[in-house]
C-alpha cells in the first residue's frame, strides 16, 4: 500500500497528537483520516463552483437584479 512520510514540528505533532487522541484514533489513522477528508472537502467546493458557474448565466437571466 502506498504511503507517506510527512515532517512535523514538535509544536505541529503535539496538536496532532492530542486531536488523535481526543478522537479516540491513532495518530496514523487520525492523519490519515483528517487528510482524505479534506482532499473529499477540497473536491465538492470545487464541483459546487462548477455548478454554481454553469447554471448562474440562467439564473441572471430569469431573475432580474431586484429579484436575486
């Protein structure tokens, strides 16, 4: 399985370790977790913009500044 060595400060892995811990996970996991679901986060923005980009020129259209 591929994997990843990301350096910390000690400040940086101190704020991880306690999140983990909060969470009940392991510092592994925790990153691991915290990373995918940003990346997942970071992807529905971006197709909600898409989204918003694609249908607002009809939006304009139909409602008249007054009515938005």
């Amino acid at each position: 399985m591929p994997a990843l060595n990301v350096e910390f400060s000690p400040d940086e892995m101190a704020r991880l370790r306690e999140r983990a811990t909060l969470a009940g996970k392991s510092l592994k996991q925790h990153v691991h977790d915290v990373t995918v679901q940003e990346a997942d986060r970071i992807a529905f923005v971006e197709g909600a913009v898409a989204e918003a980009e694609r249908i607002l020129p009809g939006v304009t259209d139909r409602f008249p500044a007054g009515l938005r």
